[in-house]
C-alpha cells in the first residue's frame, strides 16, 4: 500500500522513486499545489478506493509524503 | 450607521464587549453571550426595522434551507440536488447584484449578504461531502449571523467556528485571545482611519479624473489604499473576533512581498482565494479529472482558474470591470502555472535574492494593474 501511494505521489509531482524524502515539505517546496492536491485525491481514489473530501483535511496534515501515507492509511 | 465606522460605533461595540472580558476572565463560556452580543449588535446597526425585517428573512430563509438539506442529505446523495440548494441560498445574494444594474431588483438591500451567503453555502457543500452531520440551530445562527466578520469578512469555517464555541478558553488563555485582539483592533484601526483615509484624501482625491500619468499614480494609490483600508476592517474584525473567543482566521499576509501570483493570492483577501479554491475550483478540477474530460490533464485546471476568477469577479458585482478583472486574473493564474511546471528555473528564481526581488516588483505591478481595472477608473 505504502508503495503504491508513492508511486502515485511520484507520478503527480514528476519525481523519481526516491526522491521524495519522507518528511520534504510539499508545499514549501513548490512541489504540491492546489492541483497537485486534487490530483493526488483522485488518484487515491481510482487505484485505491480510499476517498477524500477536498476538505476533509489540511495543508498541514498532508504536507509531507509520509504524513499523506498516514493519512491514507487511517482510511483504508 | 456601518460597522467600525465612527466614534459612536466603537463605543456601543466596547460597551457590549466588557460582559464578554468578564465572562473571558472568569473562567466562563463565551458562547451563549456571543450570540447576544451578535444580535444586538445587528440591532443598533441594521438600524431601522425595514433592515431588521431583511435581515431576519434572511436568516430564516438560510437556516431553514441548511436545517432542509441536512435531513435530506441521509437519504439522498443527488449533486443536482446539491446545487439546486446552493442556488436558494444564493438567492438574496443574486437579487441583491442583479439589483445593481437593473432597477426592477433593486428591492433588497442587506449588509452583510455576500459574506453571509458564503457562510450558509459552505455548510451546504460540506454537509453534502459528509463532514457536517449535524448542525444546532444555536452553532448555526451564531456561525451565520456573527457579527465581526459580517460586513468584509475574513470568511471563517463552520466546523472552525464550531471548534471554538465548543471550547471555554479559561483565564490564561483568555487573557492571551484579549491583548492580541486588543492589538489588532488598534493595528487595524491605524491601518484603515490613519493610513487608508491619509493615502485617500492626500493622495487620490487631489488627482485629476484622466490622463496617463495620473492613472500610473492612481493605481499605485489605490493599491495601498484597497490595501490599508481592507487589511484594518479585517484587523479589526478578527480583533473583535478574539475578544468574543472565537480565532476568525488571518485575511492579509504581506501581500507585498508575493513572489508570483499564485502566492499573491496566498497572501491578499486569504479568506476569500481559499474559499474560492475549496469550493469552486476544487470541485471543478476534481470533477473534470473523474470524468476525463480533457486529454491534458493540466487543462483542467486552466479552466478551473479562469471560472473560479471569474465567479470571483462576479461576486464582486456584476460590471463588465469586475468580470475582467476575474478574467484578468484567471490568465495570470495559467501563467503562472505554465511557468511553474514548463519552465523548471521559475522555481529556483523564486528563492535566489536578486531575481526574487524582480519577481516581488512584477508581480506587484501586476496586481496593482488589477486592482486599477477593479477600482473601475479604466471603464
């Protein structure tokens, strides 16, 4: 599971496996926008079934690639 | 007589505010003397009984719309239904526009109806995504008709708001909630009787009507003036908001300094560019990348801009000068992100000294522009 929803957040951001260390910040970084983060909801949901509303959570609670693994986790 | 206006305002409003330091201070919830607070204030201000017979048709008309919808809601899932909801709840906000330009709807007049409209509406979206289940008659009125942040906003968010009021902030704390609140009631007052007023009447008001170079002053003018006087109401509301316990959310931070677009609209009218985002080109984008409806995915979020700008605009008012200043914006918008995701180097220009401090005096020339094309000086 973990590794699926890197592989999805390496697609949106156009990263390479790796890259992305744990606890980047997304946001800081200029590498999630507001796109970003719509696409990355409703990837989650394609390949996963796990369903976010888009504002079920904040920029805080998902600004890092292992916060959004966290929090996609606790839906699962 | 109008919100933060006038000696006589500020002093009805502290007048009001001392049961609130007391309860604050001892320990006690703020809730129930809030909402007292709120109605009595709408009484001296709404100040005549036409304008309270208005505003109370409008908040039996909002709440009995959400209290609707949220039984409606367990059974039916519909996203027309949704939107038929949001079209009654927007109602008195349309007359009230349409009434601008055409004489036939120009029956109602209600301060405070567009941000009260953004109030009711959030609740409704929200409680069709499932995350308000349940809304108290008491949460919601206070939610809807509170009154600091009525007439300019910042725009707070109900299960926000609702975490506050469920949340006695005992002595300490409280104290803490007075002196900043305190503090931004007179940061705000500066900003917008001192600066706002001395940029208004030294500076604007003295300009000739037309002309390049006055227009070029003008705009440089307007923007510090929109920019004091906007940022004090909202100093003053969120100011207002502390002393009542509740954290109303920043609406300005240093606008000045936004490196490109997309920042400046993290920092300018913050409460209103995320309101916007959240609800209009959120649901757009997501909706259009469900049902692929475009080859490049990107594309989605370019029209996604330019209707969310637009909307934007038109909330404004529906002249020609706030829709192209909506749209306007909303090119600036995909700009901005072709830079962003074709032109790798845009990134790293934004953290490098010299080329950033380029950015910072661009983009400024650029919102200034637009808010040239919004203070309806051009056409």
């Amino acid at each position: 599971m973990e590794e699926k929803i890197m592989a999805i957040l390496n697609d949106i951001c156009g990263a390479d496996e790796g890259e992305l260390e744990p606890d980047f910040d997304l946001f800081e970084e200029g590498i999630l926008d507001s796109f970003g983060v719509i696409s990355l909801f409703v990837e989650i949901e394609k390949q996963l079934g796990v369903k976010f509303e888009p504002t079920e959570v904040t920029r805080d609670e998902i600004k890092s690639p292992a916060l959004i693994i966290e929090q996609v986790l606790r839906r699962a | 007589m109008i919100p933060y206006d006038g000696l006589l305002f500020f002093y009805i409003m502290a007048l009001f505010l001392v049961p609130a330091v007391v309860l604050g201070l001892t320990n006690r919830s703020l809730k129930r003397y809030g909402l007292l607070f709120t109605v009595v204030m709408a009484f001296v201000v709404f100040n005549t009984w036409e304008k309270r017979a208005v505003l109370l048709a409008f908040y039996l008309w909002e709440t009995a719309l959400v209290l609707a919808y949220l039984r409606i809601r367990k059974k039916n899932e519909s996203r027309p239904l949704l939107w038929l909801f949001v079209l009654l709840a927007a109602v008195p906000l349309i007359i009230t526009k349409l009434g601008g330009i055409i004489p036939t709807f120009n029956f109602l007049h209600l301060l405070g109806v567009s941000y009260m409209t953004f109030r009711a509406v959030q609740v409704l979206i929200e409680t069709y995504d499932g995350l308000i289940t349940e809304v108290k008659l008491f949460d919601f009125s206070y939610f809807l008709l509170f009154f600091p942040s009525i007439g300019s906003g910042p725009i707070d968010r109900y299960r926000r708001f609702n975490d506050d009021l469920k949340e006695t902030p005992g002595r300490d704390k409280y104290i803490e909630l007075l002196k900043t609140g305190i503090w931004k009631l007179m940061w705000g007052a500066l900003f917008n009787f001192v600066l706002s007023s001395l940029i208004y009447s030294a500076w604007l008001a003295p300009l000739p009507d037309s002309g390049f170079l006055p227009t070029v002053s003008y705009m440089y003018g307007y923007t510090f003036f929109l920019f004091f006087n906007f940022a004090g109401y909202s100093l003053m509301a969120i100011g207002t908001s502390y002393i009542l316990g509740v954290n109303t959310p920043e609406n300005f931070n240093m606008p000045f300094l936004s490196r490109d677009m997309k920042d400046f609209w993290s920092r300018w009218h913050i409460s209103l560019s995320t309101w916007m985002r959240d609800y209009v080109y959120t649901r757009y984008v997501a909706a259009a990348l469900k049902g692929e409806w475009y080859k490049e995915r990107r594309t989605a979020s370019y029209i996604g801009y330019v209707i969310t700008m637009i909307t934007m605009g038109l909330w404004h008012g529906l002249s020609l000068r706030y829709i192209v200043y909506g749209i306007y914006h909303g090119i600036l918008m995909c700009i901005n992100d072709v830079l962003d995701t074709r032109w790798k180097r845009f990134r790293k220009l934004k953290r490098e000294n010299l080329p950033s401090v380029l950015l910072v005096f661009i983009t400024f020339h650029l919102f200034s522009f637009g808010l040239l094309i919004f203070s309806g000086r051009l056409f």
